[in-house]
C-alpha cells in the first residue's frame, strides 16, 4: 500500500500521518497551518474518490475544526450523519458540538452533545460535553448535575469511547473495516 497509490488508501493514510506529526511533534518547528490543510487536501481527495467514506469525511472535519474552518459543519452534514453508522454519528455529532461551541452557540452545542449522547448513552465524553453546553447556555444547575453524573458513570466505565480513539489519531471503525473491504479484493 504506497502513500502515492491514488487510492482512498493512500490518502487517507498520508492525512492520519500527517495529523499523527502534528499531535506527537512536541513543540512544533514548522507550519502547523500548512500542514493541516496538507492532510485536509488529502482528505479531500478520498472523499472525491468514495464520498460516502465516514472516516475521510470525520478526518476532514476534524481538520476543518482545528483551523477554526467553518466548513466542519458541511463535512458532517445532517445528511452524511443520516445514513453513518452508530460511531460516525456519535463522533460527528461531537465535532459539531464542538463547532457550535467555539462559535459560542450554546443552543446549537447542547442539541449536539444531546444527540451524541442519544446514539452512545454511556459515553462519558458525550456527558462532560453535555455539562459544558449547559454551562456554557447559562444552566448552571444543570451542568453541576450533569457533571456529577458524568463523575459517576467515570468510575463505572472501563474502556475508551470512540472519541478518545478518534482524538488519539487511531482509525477508526468505518476506515479499518474500508481498509479490509480493500485487502479482501480480489
């Protein structure tokens, strides 16, 4: 498997590797702008050649997210988290959020941390980022609540969400399982 393959393999791996320079770097010497749209461009590319690739289309917004790139907000369209599966729902719900935080629309954050937490309900990402929209929309209460929950479910969790992978810059589900579609080929 080349990186220069011209394959939806190639690209995605050439823009997990270039987020994996970015995240393990330490101090970064270069353009770390440069080299996310690197890999964003990359991600592109995979999206051109399948479009419905739930982790080339994660992987961009992610990219898109980390510029301040409003452009996330397209990559995980309600169309696009329609017809993913469980896990890109729940992340691309989480990204969204995250979007809608930023921009500090408390609103938009909490119906999107919301709508994480209804596809994985014991997540405990999905439950501290509920706490911080609440807090963020000025219920106080709420995200006190919230949080003492999220502390409760912690200690009761014993494996990773999907969004501590994901963050890890580990694939996920959708691209592993396209990567043994693709080594199944005849």
């Amino acid at each position: 498997m080349g990186l220069d393959a011209g394959d939806l393999r190639g690209y995605i791996v050439r823009g997990e590797l270039f987020e994996r320079g970015l995240a393990t770097s330490g101090p970064y010497r270069g353009n770390a702008g440069q080299d996310i749209e690197t890999a964003a461009r990359d991600y592109r590319r995979a999206i051109a050649i399948d479009p419905r690739h739930a982790g080339a289309r994660l992987r961009l917004a992610w990219a898109h997210l980390l510029t301040n790139d409003r452009r996330v907000w397209e990559d995980v369209s309600p169309e696009f988290i329609q017809g993913a599966s469980h896990e890109a729902q729940f992340l691309a719900h989480l990204l969204r959020g995250t979007a809608a935080e930023r921009e500090r629309n408390a609103s938009s954050a909490l119906a999107e941390y919301a709508a994480a937490r209804l596809v994985v309900p014991d997540s405990q990402t999905a439950c501290v980022a509920v706490s911080s929209a609440q807090a963020l929309n000025g219920q106080l209460t709420d995200a006190r609540d919230t949080a003492a929950e999220c502390l409760k479910r912690g200690a009761d969790s014993q494996a990773a969400d999907s969004w501590t992978l994901f963050r890890l810059g580990l694939l996920d589900a959708t691209t592993t399982e396209g990567l043994r579609e693709e080594a199944r080929r005849p």
